[in-house]
C-alpha cells in the first residue's frame, strides 16, 4: 500500500493508518499479484513489494469483491455510517 501511494495510486482501506502495523482486519485494500505466472489476490497494506512482480489495484474482480466486503461489513453493522457511506460513493 505504501508503494502504491507513494506512486499516487490510491487503495481504498478503513483499517490503514501509518501510525499503526499493518493488520489487514477490512479487507478492503485487496490486490491482485502476480508472481512466477501464479495470480493472487493480497492485502496491500500487509504485502511485501518485491522485484520481478506485476500487481494490479483494479479491475472487475476486484471491484466486485470490494463491494461484497463493504456489503458484509454493512450487514454486520448497519448503523455504521462510515460503511453505508463507502458503499453509496462506491454505487
């Protein structure tokens, strides 16, 4: 995530913040990585960038499995204005 930043990509998160370790609880910075012709879907904000990887921050897959996250979270906690309005801007 850091490295995405630093190049002004932005990755959407509710549990980053750079005054704390990376604990991937949200779900929401989800990337897909290729390494070796193996693609996988990581966290961003706990992966460790390395050489000779292509890593892709968007597309369909990924949306849709944002949307499902943000959706759940929103289940959970229905009240939690934060969540209902990621999902608004994201719609």
């Amino acid at each position: 995530m850091q490295v995405a930043q630093a190049n002004g990509m932005d990755i959407p998160t509710f549990c980053h913040h750079e005054a704390l370790a990376p604990w991937s609880a949200c779900r929401l910075c989800l990337v897909e990585v290729n390494e070796d012709g193996r693609t996988r879907l990581v966290t961003s904000c706990s992966f460790q960038v390395k050489s000779g990887i292509s890593v892709t921050t968007e597309n369909k897959s990924i949306r849709a499995i944002r949307k499902m996250i943000i959706e759940l979270l929103l289940a959970r906690c229905p009240n939690a204005q934060a969540v209902r309005q990621w999902l608004i801007n994201w719609e």
